[in-house]
DNA sequence: AGTTAGCACTTTCATCTTTAGAGTGCTAAC
DNA sequence: GTTAGCACTCTAAAGATGAAAGTGCTAACT
C-alpha cells in the first residue's frame, strides 16, 4: 500500500467517523486538501475497495471503512497523542480529588474517559483472587449490629452490616477479630470454602447463629468485589447508528448482562491496550460494535480494567490517546503516595 | 354518570392501557361482552366525550382516555386488589431475603415493584435531616487508614474512608470517638456547619489536617444519605410510546436529573399514595407522563418514598395494588424482628 | 503511464398519488 | 331507547415520480 493509499484510507475513516455517511471522492479532494482531482481519488477508492479496506452501501453510493480498514487504521495510521490541552487538563483536575477508596478511583476514571470521549465505558476491579487479605476487622454498633470490614493489599475496603438478635459482647468481637484474622490474614480475597467453614465452626465456642451469618455475609462480599461499573450509556443513543431503537434496545441489552461485560473486560490479553473491531469481538452481540479495553496499574499492582464500548467507527486515535493518558496520570499521581 | 357509562369508560381504559391503540366501539362490544350494538356504545362514547373523558386522535378514530378519563378511573373504578397469587408470592420471597441495611430494604423494594409493573421505578431514602444520629464510630483499619461510621435511628448506616499521610494512633482514635459522640449523638443528620466545625477544631489539641477530612467526609456522606435508586429504566423502551428515539431520550435524559427525581418523590402530600396524571405533574418534562408515588414506613418510622414512572396509559389499579401490597408486607416483615 | 474531464448509469430519498380499511356520526326504522 | 345502514373522514401502506448524489468508464491530455 503506497503513500497514497494510506493518506487517502486515513481520510475516508477520519470523515467517516465524524459523519456516520458515506465518503465521496470528491468531498476526500475538498475536506482533505488532496492535490488530485475526484476522478484519480475515485480510481484509488476503487483499488482500496478491491484489497477490502473499504466497502460500499450501494452500487452507487460514497465508501466506508471496512473492519479490515479499521484493523489498518488501528495498527498502521493511529495518531497516538490525539488530545488536546484542554482534555489534559480537564483530566488532571477530575484526577486531583483526593481519593480515599481504590474503588472511587475506578469510577472516577471510567466517567472521565466517557466524558471526553462521549462513548460508553466499563471498568471493573482488579480480581479478587489476585488480592490479598490485608486485615479484617469486626466493629460493634450499639449492642447487636456487627459490622464486618475487609482490607486488601491493593486498598480495597469493603465493609457488610449483620444484624443480631440478641447482643455481641465486646469479648465475642475480640475472639472474632483474632480467629479471623489468623486464618485469613494475607491468604486470596475468595469464598470461604467448606473445609474452611467448619475448622472456624469447630474453633468457636458459642453459639454457630453468630458465625453463620458472618461467613454468609463474607462470601457476600467476595462475590460483589467483583462489580463493574457502568458510565455514560445514554449517550450511545446520540449516535446515528442508534436510528433503529431496535439497536438501541439491544445495546442496552448487552450493557445489561453483567457476564458479558465480564468476560470482554477479562479476555485482554497479555498486552495493555486491546482493541476489538467488529467480527473480532467473540461475543455475537457485539460483532457491530468495537470494544477497546486496557489494564491499568501502579507499578506491578494490578487496578483492574476499563473499557469502552462504541460503534466501530469510533474515534480510534482520541480513545486511545486518553487511555494512554489516564493511565499515565494515574501512576504519577499514585507513586506520589 | 350513569352505571353503562361508568362500565364503557373503565372498558375503553382497560383496552387503551393493553393496547396503546384508540379504541373502536366494535372492539369493546367484542372484547368487553357489553350486550348493546356498537350503535349503542357510540353513542354513549359520543357523550363521554363531550363531559371530557374521552378524546380523539382524529375525526374518525376510535377513543382514547383523556386526563380526566384517567382521573376518574383512579378515583372511582379502580380495582385494589389487582395482584395474582404468583405476584403475591414473588414479592414475599423478595421481602424474605435477610436484609441488614435499611437502604437494601428499599432497593429491594424498588426493584421487585420495576420487575412486576414493568415501569421504571425510584426510590429515596427517609430524608437526611429527620434521622438522629445514633452512633459515630471511628475504627482505624492499619495504621494510616481512618474508618467512619455513622449510624442514625432509622437504621441507617453509613461509612467512609480517610487516608492519611503519617500514622493514626490508637489515642486519637479514642479522642475522636468521644468528642464526635458528644457533640453529635441524638443530633439530626445534617451537614457539619462553621460553627461546629470551629468549635471541634478549637476542641482537638493536635494538627488541623487530622480533623479536616473528617468534617469533609462526614458531609460529604451526609449528602449522599439523600441518594436515589432507580430501576429499570430499560423497560421504557418497549413501551410503544417510546416508538419515537425523541421521546425515549427525553424520558432518560429526565430520570438522569436527579434534582427533579427529588422534587417530585418530595412533594408527595400527606396520603400515603399519590396519583399524579399528564398536567397534573408539576415539572414540565412530565406532563406526557404519570407518577405514583408512594411513602413507606413502619409504625411512625419514616423509610422513605418509592415512586412509579410511566406513560399516563399505566395500568393504575395493578400498579396500586402491588404498592399496597408491598408496604404491608414490608411492615408486617418488620414488626417482626 | 499517470491524471482528469465528461457523461451515462445506478441508487436513494423525499414527495405525491392512490387505494383499502377502519371508524365514526347521523338518519330512519324498529 | 336501541340499532341497522350508509355516507363520510382519516390513516397508513403501496406504488409512482423526479431530483440529487455518486460511481465507473472512456477518451483525451500531460
């Protein structure tokens, strides 16, 4: 693919991805400066459809991107700093506010990446296997609430309530915060298995009421460390793709299932940045929109993963640009710490 | 109104909220076994609505229920028990799940009462300032990490998390424990005022920077107590009102407004349910809609207020009755304990 | 050999026209 | 008071028309 070729692509995804519309040769030669006249670019456009980077809605309408053209734009043309002064700032300043809790961080993050890029974004934690219980603790409120609070090693703090009916001494809190402790001090943030349950059973001498509801509310805990968050999926609804509320519907359907965005979120590879076009993407709802996701982290401290889901002519340079950006700002700002 | 016309009104309601379509005087003579000619039935619906009942889209289309219409029907024809024996159970088994937090309790709530009437559904908890602070508790989790904990009356629990830069002591902690109790137990929940705030900074011996994320935090939680839930959103969007992508995006855009969410759970008026149809709304952006709302609270015990959103063609007596029928299980659940 | 003007051809999209069908309102008869 | 019957109205879907937007190709040009 000569010079060209690649000026003229890059064109037609960069109008295409503005306008939703067919390109025309002659709106390539007008928007994009081209020092040739329609006819030599339609002559191109015809060459590029033949090798499959672009594709036709009718025989006798403009072009647009093929999946295989977007694949060629993501790895070959993609402009890595497309971000303005304005958006650094802007992140930097959404970034600034102290954040307490790793969760807050999360969702801090996945709102700005939808602001700015107008698309809508997932994230979800980092898994709660791979983290390590740092402490956990038991606090009394008045006479017969229990308050449970786990602490993990990547500064998750989760906390659960468990109400008695009968009072919790102030011993019963000691012996619990001790047993707990011992065992599950620094072991994976995961359910408390069978074999687990009865040693803690068999190691308390009062009443099994007390334990059993603490145990159920644990595993609770576990299960929900893993939540995703969702940001900004009403704006999908602005893009034209969305004319069809038939599609609208279904978009907010794949949203919906929790399972889906799991596994998407979880599949990136080994790499920081994945991007999905289309067909790529293995589930079958997803095969007309593309996925972007990326891992950020602190040194070698996992802080889960955030994505972004939008048609697939999403503005590839801008998304990732941030991406690569909020995950910069992200480090600076923590090492700080 | 006479007993025929009463029976023809509640007829053409029933149809119009099944079928979102104007109704003709041969459907209702079919559908409903009315024992007059279609003849007949026009010219009673002639009469309905010319007293205001009924409207038109078009000279010749079949009826549609006016704002009246609808009015009187939730006044005078409704049906209190519109619930099957599958719901009733569904509820139960919803309600029966071991619930520790009273903000669980109204997520419950909210989202069994979206999944029965299949309309979105918002919920908001007792107001901030009519709680009393039960118990503020500080636990440091490691050595740098602050924990707050407010409990209120209503069974509220609420926490937070401080990082600091150098270590907390286990002194501190007691101090501050005191100081707060003191000065905040038995007080509404509301947020920290200057005078308050000076008097604990002038109280506390050591650094500022301890006590004021403290404060920031406390208010900052204070103002989250006033959150709202909102469920299924999504189900709008198979309603045949929402055939116009225009309209769907109104309807989400106000669900996203979380001050007129507010407002309108607020605004309810002594009775424990209230009705509000098209105009009868105050905002604007809901006079094509209706909203019930309805409060919920065990013996004098205020737990908030659980609204419905949906077209004014609600089926309002299946609406009502579930809301009944919710607000009774939960407090015969809560009497209980 | 690469570029381009020119033009026939294709397809869409918005606008009109037509027609069938659903419903009402009214009149006159029961 | 009720109803059969029919003229009349309006909608909604299906076809008809024409302009506009583009392409592809040919032949001429540099």
């Amino acid at each position: 693919m000569d010079e060209r070729k690649k000026k003229i692509l890059q064109a037609v995804i960069d109008e295409y991805v503005n306008t939703a519309e067919p390109v025309s040769s002659s709106a390539l030669v007008e928007k994009y400066h081209l020092d040739y006249s329609s006819a030599t670019v339609r002559n191109e456009l015809a060459e590029l459809e033949k090798s499959g980077y672009l594709d036709k809605t009718h025989t006798s309408s403009g072009r647009i991107p093929s999946e295989k053209g977007y694949r060629f734009y993501v790895d070959e043309l993609i402009k890595e700093d497309d971000i303005s002064l304005e958006e650094m700032k802007y992140i930097q300043s959404k970034l600034d506010a102290k954040v307490n809790e790793i969760e807050d961080l999360a969702k801090i993050a996945t709102t700005t990446l939808s602001e700015i890029t107008h698309y809508t974004t997932v994230a979800i934690g980092p898994k709660p296997e791979r983290q390590l219980i740092e402490e956990i603790k038991f606090v009394l409120l008045g006479t017969r609430m229990l308050m449970v609070v786990i602490v993990t090693d990547s500064g998750l703090v989760k906390e659960t309530i468990i109400k008695y009916d009968e009072d919790i001494t102030q011993t019963q809190v000691e012996t619990l915060n001790n047993l707990f402790n011992a065992k599950l001090k620094g072991k994976p943030l995961s359910k408390i298995d069978k074999p687990m349950e009865e040693y803690i059973l068999a190691e308390i001498t009062y009443s099994v009421d007390v334990i059993k509801p603490i145990i159920e509310q644990i595993n609770r805990i576990v299960e929900e460390a893993g939540t995703i968050y969702l940001e900004g999926a009403n704006k999908s609804f602005d893009l034209p793709e969305f004319k069809s509320l038939e599609l609208a519907k279904n978009f907010v359907n794949v949203l919906d299932e929790k399972e889906v965005m799991l596994d998407i979120l979880d599949s990136g590879v080994a790499k920081d940045i994945n991007v999905y076009i289309g067909d790529e993407n293995d589930k079958e709802e997803l095969k007309d929109f593309s996925v972007v996701t990326f891992k950020h982290s602190v040194g070698d401290k996992d802080l889960g993963t955030i994505g972004i889901i939008g048609p697939k002519r999403m503005n590839y340079s801008k998304v990732i640009s941030v991406m690569k950006y909020i995950s910069k700002k992200i480090n600076e700002n923590k090492k700080g710490e």
